[in-house]
C-alpha cells in the first residue's frame, strides 16, 4: 500500500471556514520539524512518515544542540579576552534561545494542540456575520508576519553563509588557527577537526556543502520560532476580538437574567482562555525578551566600538527581527487591554441602575473581575504585562545595558 501524507480540511466542528492562515502554519510548522494538529487544517500521517517526520525532527534538534555546545565552547575560551567575549555572546544567546524555545514547544505540545482546539471553538462562538470577515482579516495577518520576518532571518542567514564562504579556502590552505570568533567559523572549525581526526582532509565544495547543509538546518529552527511566535500572536488577536464582541452585547444582555448570566458565563469562559495561553506562553515570551534585549544591546555595543562591524550585520538583522517579534507581542497586549478597558467603560455607562437588584450586583461583580484580570490578560503573565508601556521601558532597559557595556569596553 502506497504511504502517503494528507491534509484534512474536514472539521470535527460542523461547517467550519477554512482558515488559509493556519493552514500555512500547520505546513511549514511539519517542514520546519514539528507536527502540530491546529485547527481547522491537520495534517494526518501514514506510520512510515511518522518515523521520517521523527528522524528529520530530531536532526534538527540535534543540530542545535551542536550549535549551542560549539558556541558555549567558543565563549569559555575566549573569556579572557572581551572584544572576542561579547562577540561570541550574541550568537551564543541566539542559539541558545532557539534550542530553549524549541525544546519547551516539542514538550508542550499537546497543550498547544488543546489551546487551539479551543481558540477554534471560541472562533466559531462569535457572530458568522463578523467571523467570516475577520478570519480571512486573520489569515492576511498571518501570512504577512510570516513573510516579513522570514524574510528579515534570511537576510541575516545568508550574509553570514557568504561571508563564511569567502574564508573557507584560505582557512583550508592554513595550517594553523584562525582567530576568527564568529560562531559560525567554530562551527565550520568543528567539521574540520572532525574530518581530520579520521584523517580526512575536505575540500572546498565538500566544506560548502556541510556548512550550506548546517545553515538550512538553522534556518529551519527560526523558522520554527516565528511560526510558533506567530500562532500565540494570532491567539491574542482572537482573544481581543472575543472582548470586542462581549462589549458589544453587554448592553443586550441586560434585558433579562438569563441573558445576563449567558454573557457572565461567555466572559469567565474568555478569562479562562487567556490565562491558559498566558501560562503556557508566558515561558516563550521571558526567554524572548531577555535574550533579544542582550542581543540587541550587544550589537550596538559592538557597532559603536566598530569591532567587526561587517561581520555583525547578521546579528543585527537577528536582532531586529526578534525585537520585532517583542512588539508584535506589546502591541497585542496593548489591543486587549484598550477592549478589556472599552468593556469595563461599556459596563459603567450601561443601564444597569435600573435593573433588578440581583442584575446590579452581577454587574458590579463583572466590573471588579474586569479590572482585577486586566493585567493578568495580557501577555507575559504573570512575569510580564507586555504592553506599549512595557515596550518603552524594556527599551530604556536595553539601553541601559549598552551603556554599561560601552563602560566596561
């Protein structure tokens, strides 16, 4: 029988809007090395792609397992030197990032595949007028975040395979070290000793190939980030969305108490649902803004010390597109806290002093949760409250850093 590999676009959920977006995160999700059943789009295997999604999945965490040893081995040898040091750094941070995230998706996986059953869910409860609309608003979105920051990574993976190239040669026909620092020359360094202890001596396009074969497995890794980036992020739209829509039947559901106690329950169900997410995504995003804000603050660092500053113009196209993932995050944050403030305004100024004491006190109940979960309901809880206001502060942060660093050089 031949094997072969489907996508479903049946849904469990009757009649359920195809949604191109998360079809196209659940396919470069699989090619990237993770199997991720998001709906409405799944992807089925035969047992014989399963074994080979699982051989291609470990290789590519294997790889950044060699990555992050060779990196960390880089750093602990030139520690006493500083220029080298805080070179080494931003690449070592960047592997490491990758490694991290990946791992924690590999492990979280069912959870994620559950948070998204429910988002679909939670999709398919909205108004059919509005969703429709908004689900295709909400693939547009996907597709471009993908395009723009997949196109940023590229940039920054291919300036560096050139700018390797051009030293492999002169490496091969040296018999000494360079002390070229970048990450990736330790990486192509590694091969070469490798090769040697079986005394085996590669030539120029074989080392081109390996170095091209280790970049694609790189570059499948941050792939895997930014898609996994972008189905949170497209999670926190849909969850402003649900905010939007209890706003705007709040008045409605006034009229009669079970009406009221229809919405109440839709509200908490909604509360529910982000503290979820926010439990599961709150790890990805501390890892993000951490690590991004070292990097970023060791690039200019670096820049304005004019040390390497051809060579770092990968790590700053990195960089960059990792802090654009960070305001992605701000900005979102920053959506659902102006609904979840546009819901408590709609609260106040309903008619509810007319209503039955029973309904009064619901609303004042409805009210004091709001304003009690507003910061818990955004993204980065409980650690942090990503929102603009947050943006601005881990920007003076960074900033800060680059001025101790520029006092420490």
């Amino acid at each position: 029988m031949e094997e072969h590999i489907y996508i479903n676009t049946s849904s469990t959920v009757s009649k359920r809007e195809r949604n191109f977006g998360y079809w196209l995160l659940s396919i470069v999700l699989f090619v990237c090395g993770q199997h991720l059943r998001i709906p409405p789009a799944t992807i089925k295997l035969t047992p014989f792609w399963k074994c080979v999604h699982t051989v291609h999945s470990a290789l590519v965490l294997l790889s950044l397992f060699f990555f992050v040893s060779v990196a960390a081995a880089a750093l602990v040898e030139h520690l006493g030197n500083f220029q080298h040091a805080i070179f080494i750094a931003a690449g070592f941070m960047g592997v490491l990032e990758c490694l991290i995230r990946s791992v924690y998706t590999t492990l979280r996986k069912n959870k994620i595949e559950q948070i998204a059953t429910k988002i679909q869910f939670g999709l398919d409860e909205l108004e059919s007028c509005d969703t429709k609309s908004f689900t295709k608003r909400l693939s547009k979105i996907i597709s471009a975040f993908l395009v723009i920051l997949l196109s940023f990574f590229s940039v920054a993976l291919i300036c560096n395979l050139i700018t390797l190239f051009a030293r492999i040669e002169a490496e091969l026909a040296y018999d000494g070290r360079d002390v070229d620092t970048a990450v990736s020359f330790k990486i192509f360094r590694a091969f070469i000793d490798f090769c040697e202890f079986f005394n085996f001596r590669p030539s120029n396009l074989q080392s081109e190939i390996f170095m091209t074969f280790m970049y694609s497995l790189s570059f499948l890794s941050i792939c895997r980030l930014v898609v996994s980036n972008i189905l949170f992020c497209s999670w926190y739209l849909i969850i402003a969305k649900m905010y939007q829509q209890l706003t705007k039947n709040f008045t409605r559901a006034l009229s009669t108490e079970k009406s009221l106690s229809d919405w109440i329950k839709h509200h908490s169900k909604i509360t529910e649902l982000t503290t979820e997410i926010n439990r599961l995504t709150a790890p990805i995003v501390v890892v993000t803004v951490v690590f991004t804000g070292l990097q970023i603050s060791i690039t200019a660092f670096t820049v304005a010390k004019r040390w390497g500053v051809m060579d770092f113009v990968p790590y700053v196209a990195f960089a960059a597109s990792s802090f654009q993932q960070i305001f992605i995050y701000c900005v979102l944050g920053q959506k659902i806290k102006t609904k979840i403030m546009a819901l408590q305004h709609q609260i106040y100024n309903s008619p509810w002093l007319e209503s039955s004491p029973v309904e009064q006190n619901a609303v004042l109940v409805i009210y004091a949760v709001a304003s009690d979960k507003l910061k818990s309901s955004l993204p980065g809880s409980p650690f942090f409250s990503m929102s603009m206001e947050f943006f601005a502060t881990a920007v003076g942060a960074i900033f800060t850093y680059f001025i101790v660093l520029i006092q420490l050089g």
